[in-house]
C-alpha cells in the first residue's frame, strides 16, 4: 500500500504532469501525456511523483504514523492524499482502519482500492462495514481497469452520441450478445491467490459483469459519477442466477501455446495437484427488464485460450424475409457489431453486400474502425486515466458498493451450486477455446461461439 502527496503516478514511463500548483493541472487533457503524442509543457511524471509516493506497509505495522505533516511542510501538498491499496482483501480490513485512523484533517483524501473488494457477499459487507468508520463513499474508488479502457467506454458513445444503434439495441433486434474475456497467459506464479479466487472470482465477479452491465445500461439522464452508475446497478439488479445448465467451468490441461508445450493447471508451481478450481467459466445470462427480456447473454472467460482477446458481440436477428439467401456465396450471416476491447482496440460491423460482377451474388463483409488508424496515437493506459480520475474526485469509471454487492450476490449463488458436483478436470487442453461443454452450451440454442 503506497501514500501518493499529492498523487500517484500510473503503471507508465510517459505521463507528464504539471505542477500541483499549475491551475492547468485540473484539467485532465492538459496534465497528461497519452502514449507518443506530444507532451505539454510540463514536470515529468517519473522524477516529480516518485519523489512524492511514500510506501507505508512498514511504518504502519510498526505504528509511527505516515509523517503527512512533515512531508506537506516540504512539499506544499496541503494535505491531500491518495491512498492506493493492493492488498489481498484478509488484510484489508487491517490497512483500512490504520489509513483511516492517521487521515489529515486538512485537504482531500482517496482511497484507491484494487480488486478483489472481499471474496464473497458476506466479506463485502464487512469490509465496506470497516471504511464507512472512516472514509464517505465520494472518498472510496473500487477500481476495475477494464473500466477505463478507452474501447468500453466507447460503448456509451457508440449507443448514446449515434441515433442509428440506440432504437436496435433492444430485444426486438438483438439475436443474443457474446463477451469473451479470454487469455493465453497462465497463473504467473499467482498461484496462492488464484487457488482462492478462480477465474469466477478473478474475472467474472468484475471485469466480466461491468461489461454486460455497460452493453445492456439504459441511458443514464448525463454522465455524471451517479447517473452512469444508478443505470448499471439497475442491469445487475435484473439479471437472475443461471441455473447450472447454463453455466460451464473448466480448468486447462497440457497443451500449446503458440507453439510451446505448456504445464497443465495442476502442474504450476504452487498449485494443489487435486485442485479443483476453475480456470475457465461460461454462462447465458438474462436480464429481465423491458429492453432485454427473452434476449440471452453469453459469456466466457478463461486462461490459457487459443488467443487474447476481449470482445463484445452483438448479433443482430436475421432478415425477416431473406430473398437473397440462395444467390450468397456462403451463408449469409447476420450482422454482427463487434467491439474489440483489445488487442486491435476498434469496432467492426459485419453486413452483407453485393459481389462485383454478373448476377446477385451476396457475401459478407466488414467495416472496420480502428483506434490507432484513425486517430494515429496512441491509446492512454487505463490505469493512467484511472488514477488521474480519482486524483480529480470523478468517481463515474469506479464500482460503487451496491454494484459490488450485486455481483457477489450472483456469484454466490454460482459458486453455490458448484458444491454439489465434482467436475472431471483438467477439462480442456491449453490452446484450445475451452471445454467441449461450452460449446453444447450454445449449440443447444442453435448457436455457436465467434471464433474471430
């Protein structure tokens, strides 16, 4: 756990920011550098802010204080503070009240707090239990990346700034929507966390649930913090537990990752070699309100897949009446809006047009809008537009605790109907999309999983 005074850097070399005292300083696109374009006049980041971040596990656990009023004597910084916490969530309740406890009476404070927010519902509560004793909810920022990168918040522009997707993007057009969070990595030597968390805990509870709630929100009345976020805990308040037909886990055996032999989940260091959790979870979820009803959600997230990728799907119903369906070259599919997340960050609509040349011959092709060809620059890190949010107080790209809860409460209920059964792992082999009961998963509706 790292003191930021007045504010932390982000996991990059290139920000540059100005002086806290520069008025400049409180407009974001003045005070940061995004990837290789051109860096205002300023500090940089690197030299100014590590100067000014304070590691304070030792001082805390040896109770001498954090010595804030000595450092804002040198430095100016008034008080403020942004208190960064990367902590396994047993500690937490521990570094909380020792934060708390010394907070400056002067200035503002922040607490940053990483995933995961407790391990389950009941661990939520007490720890959200322990920062209401010190901290106002304005003052907490529970932080999920996949937040502030700049694809899934293009879904708000792409649905609310275009008047052509907003009157489709209900039940009445959508066939069903798919998110895929998939990675090729393994554990990482995580394996101590990951044996308690599982890719449910890791990436569903979080990452995989904003997502759906960000495709599936109704237009919040501005994009003020709350507004955006009363629209989002309204998705996750309708979406009911899947019943275990309709969810799949998987933990990946031996197999290849770009052509290298790779050890099963069992095999990496620091893992039971009985291990039972899972490494790979796929679900159909429902959102039962007015503009969703009857239409399915399929979800996937898994480690050691055959590629990286984070995409949103949505799969729009076929023509009604098809008279071009035996002149296609191919069958015709169905338009497809497809947001890459990453890597590749852009958008891509998939519509059938005429080939070139004699008769009516129909194939499939696709637009594509791609970040770095249009806008030639690079793309911020979401961790740096993160943190500079939270150091400006806009909570709008953070999970707020009623968003925590639902989550929980909908994973609890998985993870509860998991103790019942005993899955025959490893399921599925490294390199490949995952277990072969995903794929039923979908086939049972007709459907199959995008495969690019």
């Amino acid at each position: 756990m790292k003191t930021l005074d007045p504010f932390r850097r982000g996991q990059h070399q290139r920000s540059v920011l100005r002086h806290p005292d520069d008025p400049a300083f409180r407009h974001a696109p003045l005070g940061l550098r995004y990837g290789d374009s051109p860096a205002p006049p300023g500090v940089a980041a690197q030299p100014f802010l590590l100067k000014r971040r304070k590691a304070l596990a030792r001082e805390l656990r040896e109770d001498r204080g954090d010595r804030s009023e000595q450092r804002d004597k040198e430095r100016g910084t008034r008080g403020n503070r942004v208190y960064y916490l990367a902590t396994p969530p047993a500690v937490f309740p521990t570094v909380v009240q020792a934060v708390g406890k010394r907070r400056s009476a002067q200035g503002w404070t922040r607490l940053i707090i990483e995933k995961p927010f407790g391990h389950d519902l009941a661990s939520a509560r007490e720890l959200q239990q322990v920062i209401e004793q010190y901290f106002d909810e304005k003052e907490v920022f529970r932080i999920d990346h996949y937040l502030g990168k700049e694809t899934v918040q293009n879904m708000l522009a792409l649905r609310f700034a275009n008047g052509i997707f907003e009157p489709i993007w209900n039940r009445q057009f959508v066939d069903h929507i798919q998110i895929t969070v998939a990675e090729t990595i393994g554990i990482e030597g995580r394996a101590e966390y990951y044996e308690k968390a599982g890719a449910v805990r890791d990436i569903f509870q979080n990452h995989m649930l904003q997502l759906v709630a960000i495709t599936a929100m109704e237009p919040p009345i501005d994009f003020t913090a709350d507004s955006v976020r009363n629209e989002k805990v309204k998705v996750l308040r309708a979406m009911h537990t899947p019943g275990p037909k309709s969810v799949v886990r998987g933990q990946y055996g031996r197999g290849y990752i770009e052509g290298e032999e790779v050890p099963s989940y069992r095999e990496e260091p620091g893992v039971d070699p009985q291990s039972m959790t899972e490494t790979y979870v796929a679900a159909k979820l429902y959102v039962d309100n007015w503009r969703w009803a009857d239409t399915p959600f399929y979800v996937r997230t898994g480690k050691r897949l055959a590629r990286r990728e984070t995409t949103i799907a949505i799969q729009f119903k076929r023509a009604p009446h098809p008279p071009f369906e035996e002149l296609s070259a191919e069958r015709l599919r169905p338009n497809v809006l497809l947001v890459h997340v990453q890597p590749d960050e852009g958008v891509s609509l998939a519509i059938g047009v005429k080939v070139p040349g004699q008769g009516m011959t129909i194939r499939t092709v696709h637009m594509d809008f791609l970040y770095g060809g249009a806008f030639r620059t690079g793309l911020p890190e979401a961790y740096e537009r993160l943190i500079l949010d939270a150091m400006l107080g806009d909570a709008t790209l953070f999970t707020r605790i009623d968003e925590v809860q639902e989550q929980w409460a909908l994973v609890d209920a998985i993870v509860a109907a998991w103790a019942r059964d005993r899955p025959a792992f490893p399921n599925y082999a490294a390199g490949t999309w995952g277990p072969t009961a995903a794929d039923e998963l979908m086939e049972r509706d007709g459907r199959s999983w995008r495969r690019r």
